[in-house]
C-alpha cells in the first residue's frame, strides 16, 4: 500500500462516519509532515449547515491545530472531487496538493465541470492527483446512492427509535445494544471508526429512554470523562474522536482493575463491575494485532528500523500508534524486530 493510499484509506473511514449518520458519504484528511492533523466527513444534513461539508471541517480544523488560517506544505486526501465552494476554500487556505479519489462530473471543480484549484489569474494554484483507490470511493457512493442497505434494520429496534445512533459498534464487531425491555440485540457495521462525542451522548439519551440503566450509566461516564479531559486539553468546543478513544480505553482499563480486585464473595460487585466493562468495551477501539503493528512499522518506519536500534525505534512510533495498539505488545513486536 502507498502512503498515498493509505491516507485515502483513513479519508475512507470519514466517509463511512457520515453514511452512518445518513449523509453522503464524502470524507477527507489533511496531512502534513507525514502525519494526519485534522479529519472531516460531511454533516450537512446532520448540522442544518450548508458549510457543513467534509473539506470545510476539516480546514477549520486543521487552522485550529496550526494556529494559521494558512495551510502550505499541506495535503488534503479527499474521496470525492471538491464542489465550488470547498474549491475555492482550498484556493483561499493555500493547501498545497489535493489528492481525490473518484471524481464528480456533475459538480466536481477539481477538473470535471470547473478547475478552480489551477486558475492561472488566481494569487494560489493547488496541485490535484487523482483517481487514488477511486474504486473504492466510486463504489461507496454508489452503494448510498443505489439504497444498498448499509447495515441491519429490524423493526424492534427501540434503542434507535428512541434516538440512538448506534455508533459504539463501529469497531468491525457486533456490538450488544440496549433495546427496550428486551434490552439486547446485535448490530453490525462494516468498517473501524473513532468514536465521537456525539454518538456517546446520542447513545446515554436513547438508553434513558429505553430504561437500560447499565449502558446509561456506562456511556454516561464515558462522556462525563471526555468532556473532562477536552476542558483540560482545551478543545471542549472540538472534541477530536482520537481523544475520545483515548479517555474510553482509559476508561476500560479503570473498570478491568476494579474487576480484577474486586473480592470474590463481592458477587453483586462483580456483576456490576463486568457489565459495566462489557458495555465500555464495545466502544473501545479495536486494537491493531501482532502482525498488523509489524506491517505499519514497516511501511512507515523502514529507515528507523533498519537502525536496530529498539529504544531509538519505540520512541519513533509510540505517538503514532498511541491508542491504536496495545503498548506491551508494541514493545514486543519492536524487540522481535531487533532480533
């Protein structure tokens, strides 16, 4: 895999977080120095916000993250052609290179109906590849467009008549689901996603309503630390999905302590510790196996791993893999590649 196609991968999973809200499924990344620095899917109909769309959220973002309105040395994945507007915003930000995946003939400005990102009387000219795993992109758009379902629907599905997103099951695995008085039933989504915020909070208040007490008091710790943790980090208006990830394996591993420490004859304690668990852990991340972490040290890091050096070489990849592998089994692949 490219790095080119990689970073599209990731714009992908954006995608797939708006088709899971019902929109359209468009999303993009901004990458600079080799590393993702903002994220955006399109939510126009979601926020009521005609300026809603994946681009401008991620541009906003990614200005927010550099503190500059300016994004040169900057590249944009996105997976479909940008319209006008987000063209022109491209234009305005100075990125340096858009990179698409399928293309828009209808409203596409990146080359189909329009070029605003190359006018020559323009101050800026935006460099555009195209066509990276447009396939993929093609496909998805088509899958939303053509009604193909996009994931089970039953008509006892409480939990989701009463406002719930579902999206703590974006994780490639069923997720066990309060509905009702029947409490429990199984959904299944197609790709990993970063959890948000939102979907935290859409989930407390469709547990509330239907009376499931042990995920409405999970999910509600859950979005009680994320907002902690935002105050403190000083991104409460913007919560990062990394971030929640981060606090909900926090936040899992607080319990499985309370769990394994709990007394034996604690029998009610026990309950209550393991459903709780076994409700966070749904929302938890999936995280990257052996052989997963080995084939991305490898492909991002060959040079610092051709050094053998495994201090030198954990220090180089444990920001990158934060939260998306466990740190022991970090090391141990490390130190099998030392070998």
């Amino acid at each position: 895999m490219t790095e080119q196609e990689r970073f599209m991968k990731e714009a992908i999973r954006q995608a797939k977080k708006a088709r899971a809200l019902e929109e359209v499924p468009i999303g993009c990344v901004i990458v600079s120095d080799g590393k993702i620095i903002a994220r955006g899917y399109n939510r126009r109909n979601t926020d009521k916000n005609t300026l809603s769309h994946a681009e401008l959220n991620a541009i906003r973002k990614a200005s927010k993250k550099l503190g500059d309105w300016r994004l040169e040395g900057c590249t944009m994945y996105v997976t479909l052609e940008p319209c006008q507007m987000c063209a022109g915003a491209l234009v305005q930000s100075r990125i340096d290179e858009v990179v698409i995946g399928s293309m828009n003939p209808k409203a596409g400005c990146a080359g189909s109906v329009l070029n605003l990102l190359q006018v020559d009387n323009f101050n800026h000219q935006v460099k555009i590849t195209r066509g990276v795993l447009e396939g993929e992109c093609s496909m998805m758009l088509s899958d939303f467009f053509s009604g193909t379902p996009r994931k089970e629907k039953t008509s006892e599905n409480a939990c989701e008549a009463a406002g719930g997103t579902g999206l703590g099951c974006l994780k490639s695995k069923p997720l066990v689901f309060c509905s009702g008085s029947d409490m429990i039933r199984k959904r299944k989504y197609e790709e990993d996603f970063e959890m948000t915020l939102e979907a935290l909070r859409k989930d407390m208040v469709a547990a509330m309503k239907a009376k499931d007490k042990t995920t409405k008091d999970a999910v509600s710790s859950l979005v009680s630390a994320v907002k902690k943790v935002a105050i403190d980090e000083g991104c409460r208006e913007d919560v990062p999905e990394a971030l929640v990830d981060r606090v909900i394996l926090k936040e899992m591993k607080t319990v499985k302590e309370q769990l394994d420490t709990c007394p034996e004859s604690r029998d009610d304690l026990r309950a209550e510790y393991q459903a709780r668990y076994d409700v966070i852990a749904k929302y938890a991340p999936q995280q990257m196996s052996a052989e997963e972490i080995r084939t991305y040290l490898e492909e991002k890091f060959a040079d610092v791993l051709a050094t053998k050096n495994k201090g030198q070489i954990m220090k180089a990849v444990m920001g990158d893999l934060k939260g998306k592998a466990d740190g022991k089994l970090i090391n141990q692949v490390v130190a099998d590649i030392c070998k």
